[in-house]
C-alpha cells in the first residue's frame, strides 16, 4: 500500500532496478539516503522508506564486479509496479542496454504509463548518473529538463532528439547541473534564496507562492484540486529527477527525502553521513 496515497507515516516504497553492468555507487548511494531517513528524526521506528531492489537474476553484478542479492524478479517487479510510490534507475554501462532495449528501459517505460494513466496518485522516478540515459531512450524526458554525466550531455543530446522525432516532438533542455527536478510537489517560495534544497537559477524564472514544507505536499496530494491539476501535466504529474555523477546521487536523494518526507528529515541524514549537500535545480515547482 502507498503510504503517499493514505496521506500518513508509513514508510515510502521504492523499487531500485539493477541491470547487469551497473555502477554500484549509483546504488548504494541512494540507498544509503533513504535507509537513514525517518518521519520523526527523534524516533528510528518511523522509518520513511521501504527499498525493494528488483533484477533480472537473482544476483546481479556491478561493474566493479560486486554481486548484489535481488528481492524480486523482473516479472514480479512488473506485477507489482503500482504498489511503488518511487522508481531508482542507477547507471552504468548504458551503452550495452541502450543498444539492447534491455531493462530497465521497458520498465521505465511502463512506471510513466502508470502516472499518465492514472494521476490519482503521486509517483516518482529518479536517475542516477548514466541512468537518465534509459529515461531518455524510453522517451519519458520529452518536454522536460534533464541532466547526466557531463561526459554524456552529447549522447543524452541526441537520444532525446531521437525521442522527440519519434514521439510527439517536445524537446528535452538537457542541463549542466548536479540534478534536475521536474513536476515539483511543492512550490519554490516567492524569495527563492530562502529556499533551504533548491538553487536561486532556475530555468522556468517563475515566481512562486509560498512553500508548504515537505511531507505536506505529498501528505495532501489526493485532494481534488492536487489530483487535477497533476493530470494536467507532463506524465501525469509524475516528479521526474535526474541527477549527474556518482556524488550527485547522494545530493538527488537527500533532495528526494526534503521533498516527501520533511527538509529536517534530509538535513539530518546529511549530518549523520557527514555530507554537505550541493542542491540542483527543480522546473515547473508546482503546489500538487
């Protein structure tokens, strides 16, 4: 059950999707993050996330030759693709897969389809690194911003291009920054310097109405007018994060954690991790 569409403190579903070849930082960064953070800071039995790694075999083997142990298959991952609130795509050799159509470009795929198909509820997809190179092949960043590694922004050029000719022609503004938010749930705040996770350079330049802070926003997300206005967005509303290099992942994640738990929540992993947090951009921070 989502905790997301009950509007309370269970914990967040996440589903990571390993492939064979990937960046085992991509993954254990993230994971890291949301394994640390919890609804009430002061109490480790509200535990805000519940990660479920999915793969093709049952162990899957990074690139630095790492084997990680998979909970669920790719089938099963597919039978049980609504039940999660949030969707990881780390990188790592992209090219393989990219030239394949391996997963977990189909699975990508069908989370968008879920969001565009049925709105009611607030789901998110986030990239690690190359990871965003599988988004944009499966042509999910069509009308969005976006980043990856810098030594990629020319292929990631040129696969949203492909997307674009192929779809509905909507371009994606690839970005150099550490991550790149789309479909925001909350809003930015009119003094955007006060914003404590978000830069002040943001390619929209819209001003915006005061913020509501975190798990607010996705606590409230099955009103009326959140579930109206989310359909009437790109994916159905779907929050779209990607994120640069290995290190950006940890940034990305922790911005993942302010966004639908609580910012207090993020700035405490970040002070157990002993990391400073280097904030990305977020497009279109609309209050669904």
């Amino acid at each position: 059950m989502s905790a997301i569409a009950d509007g309370n403190n269970d914990a967040i579903q996440v589903l990571f999707a390993l492939h064979p070849g990937f960046t085992l930082l991509h993954f254990a960064n993230p994971f890291e993050v949301l394994s640390y953070a919890q609804h009430n800071i002061k109490d480790a039995s509200t535990k805000a996330f519940d990660c479920t790694v999915a793969a093709a075999a049952p162990g899957v083997t990074a690139a630095s030759g790492m084997t990680v142990r998979a909970q669920i298959d790719m089938e099963e991952a597919y039978e049980r693709l609504e039940e999660f609130d949030v969707l990881i795509v780390p990188g790592g050799d992209s090219d393989a897969i990219i030239k394949k159509s391996a997963e977990p470009i189909a699975l990508v795929k069908a989370f968008a389809d879920l969001q565009t198909k049925d709105s009611t509820k607030e789901r998110t997809i986030l990239s690690i690194c190359t990871g965003s190179l599988f988004l944009a092949q499966a042509g999910v960043l069509q009308g969005l911003s976006a980043t990856t590694h810098p030594d990629y922004y020319t292929q990631m050029e040129n696969l949203c291009k492909e997307a674009a000719r192929k779809g509905d022609l909507a371009q994606t503004d690839v970005l150099e920054e550490r991550y790149v938010v789309n479909n925001a749930r909350f809003d930015l705040g009119e003094k955007i310097e006060e914003n404590p996770f978000v830069l002040d350079r943001r390619p929209d330049g819209k001003k915006k109405a005061p913020a509501r802070k975190g798990s607010n926003a996705w606590k409230e997300s099955k009103r009326r007018e959140s579930i109206v206005r989310r359909g009437s967005m790109r994916l159905g509303g779907m929050r779209v994060i990607t994120s640069g290099g290995v290190a950006s992942g940890l940034d990305a994640a922790l911005y993942l954690v302010a966004a639908m738990v609580s910012i207090e929540s993020a700035q405490e992993v970040a002070r157990v991790l002993q990391y400073e947090w280097m904030k990305g951009v977020t497009v279109e921070g609309i209050d669904v």
